[in-house]
C-alpha cells in the first residue's frame, strides 16, 4: 500500500494532515493483501455495449500477481458474478474481439467490503486497436506457452502437466497447481513457462526466496525471455530492493520493449528512489502503452505530482483514475482529496 503524501511547502498543505495520512491506495506494485476471514466475497458486476446480444460474454477474474481466479460466462443480460473469494484486489477483464478491452480492479476486504460490483461498458475498438491486445502484463504472459520458444521440441508429458497447472491456477487451487508444474519440471528442467508460473505462485504465497530462485532460473533458461526479468524485478521491488529492481527491471524491458507492467514498476522504482525525472518519464510511458488496463499508474503519477507539489497535474491525473475506476472502494477518498486540492488552489 501506498499513501499520497507532501513535504513542507510555504503554504502548508493544510489538507495533508487531516486527510492524507488516512488515503491508501492499492495498487498492482503490492502483493500485501488484507487479511483473509474466509472466502466468503464476492465480485459480481455487468458487461454493456455490447451489439448483438451480452450472453456468453466471457469474464476473467485476476488476483494480484496476475493470478487466474475465475471465469464466467454472463447471462441474458449481461450480468456475471464470482462468489467464494478471499480478501484482496482482483481485477475483471473482459476481452472480445472488435470491442477494446476492458479492464476494472476491485478489493474486498471481509469485515469492511466483502462484496464489489463493477460495471464493464465495453467500446468499439478503432482501426489501431482492431488487432486482439493482451490485458494482462508481467508475469501473466508465463502461463502461455509460446510455441516458438528455445526450449522445444518439449516432453508431451512436461507439456500435459503445465497445462493441467494452468487449469488448476484459473480454478484458484494454487498448491494444486505448484504440484502439476513442479511435476513438469521433474520431466523437463529447463522449461521455463513452467519456472515462471511456479516462481509466480510463490511470490502470491509470500515466499520470496523461492519466487526468486525460480524467476533467475528461468531467466538463465531463456536469457530473451524480458518477462522473466520484470518479474524478478517486480520482486525485488515488493522487497524494497530499488537499484537492483531497477536494473532487472530495465533489462526486461530491452527484451520486452512494450511491457506497460514493466515500465510501471520501473518509474515506481524511480520514485521510491527520488528520482522523479527517471520516474516521470516511465510512468507517462507505461500509461501511453496501456492506460485501459493500468489505471493505478494515474495514482502512481498523482503520488509524483504531489511531491512535485504540482497540484494541477496531481488533480488531472486522479480525475482520470476516477474516470477509469469509477466503482473503487478508494473512490470517495479520492473524491475527498481532489476537493481539498481545489479548495487549496483557490485559497
């Protein structure tokens, strides 16, 4: 978690004080989830815009990490829900072909917010946006095998086990999972979307050392793989490990040059290392690539602008998160903060 914060200016930010030591934010940098009670949430919502009819309108629940957590068809009318969930952020993803896609986080937290809904309004896609886009960065592209890959030709039997894993992740039986790729690697060492998947399922564990070892296996597997490097670097980010998450983060991105994920966790790192020029020009960069399917970056800048006590660009850039996540729990706060922003201004 994060919190909005200011330094000492002449003219006092008075509203930092009362108001922003309480905003926290979540954004996808975290893996610190709140405290499960039971997975007794729920994330319902409904798709429109659609031509032609909303039912059978595939739905994708993501957890943090990227993590499969559920699929669902909607109905007649669009509607679609995912019940016995755990406390933490989740992210809806719709995508179908000529429509962009849609992309909307959540948090449910079992004594506060056990239950979310969000509203997906999908929009034609323009003429630059016909082509299919992938709505999950980072680690997410390590639960497709890329049939081009260096390691192949792959063991069947490898190739049935991670597979199966892949099944068990979207179904949320996460050991059950780690088992099937474990049992992929026994079979074929050196397949590394297998390394990938499990490093993946480990950090969402909290078990770093092992994520770690997994993610720079996979990386001596396939040296061109930049995804195995943003995940590394995304891990020595959560561990508060800056310069280092920055030069894994920065040969990532050589090698997967369009990654907004990576060049998201590479301006936060910037930022936690003051260095907000390097931190500017990163974030800008990850929300030119994906601004539909990273919205928590306009928080990130928003922090920035903050600390640059440029209150005009800070209100822009939480407008447009608003604009982007109209239903975030975070939404009244954000609310709050951008009146006393105003109030300020005009003071």
């Amino acid at each position: 978690m994060i919190i909005f914060k200011t330094s000492g200016h002449r003219h006092g930010y008075t509203f930092a004080s009362s108001f922003l030591g309480s905003l926290l934010i979540v954004f996808c940098a975290s893996l610190v989830a709140l405290q499960a009670q039971g997975p007794s949430g729920a994330v319902s919502g409904r798709v429109t815009g659609v031509r032609g009819g909303l039912e059978r309108i595939l739905v994708y629940l993501f957890a943090e990490g990227d993590l499969p957590a559920g699929e669902e068809y909607t109905d007649s009318s669009g509607s679609f829900s995912f019940r016995a969930l755990p406390s933490g952020t989740y992210w809806v993803v719709v995508q179908i072909q000529g429509y962009r896609p849609a992309r909307q986080a959540v948090v449910l937290d079992m004594q506060l917010n056990p239950r979310a809904h969000v509203n997906l309004s999908l929009e034609p896609a323009t003429d630059r946006a016909d082509a299919p886009a992938q709505v999950i960065s980072g680690s997410a592209r390590s639960f497709q095998l890329n049939a081009k890959g260096p390691t192949l030709p792959l063991d069947p039997k490898a190739l049935r086990e991670f597979e199966t894993g892949n099944k068990l992740v979207r179904e949320g039986k996460l050991q059950a999972a780690a088992t099937r790729y474990q049992r992929a690697l026994e079979i074929a060492p050196d397949f590394y979307p297998a390394l990938n998947n499990l490093g993946a399922i480990f950090l969402r564990q909290k078990e770093p050392a092992k994520a770690e070892a997994l993610f720079l296996k996979a990386i001596k597997m396939n040296p061109a793989d930049g995804e195995a490097y943003i995940n590394a670097g995304h891990l020595l980010y959560e561990q508060g490990r800056y310069r280092e998450a920055v030069s894994r983060l920065e040969e990532g991105l050589k090698r997967s040059p369009k990654s907004a994920l990576g060049y998201f966790f590479l301006g936060s790192a910037y930022l936690k290392l003051d260095d907000l020029d390097n931190a500017e020009r990163n974030l800008k960069t990850a929300c030119s690539l994906d601004a539909t399917g990273l919205p928590r970056v306009r928080l990130q800048l928003a922090n920035l602008y903050l600390r640059k006590h440029d209150l005009s660009a800070a209100s822009t850039e939480l407008e447009a998160y608003l604009r982007a996540s109209p239903s975030d729990p975070q939404a009244p706060a954000i609310k709050k903060l951008l009146a006393n922003i105003r109030d300020h201004r005009t003071n």
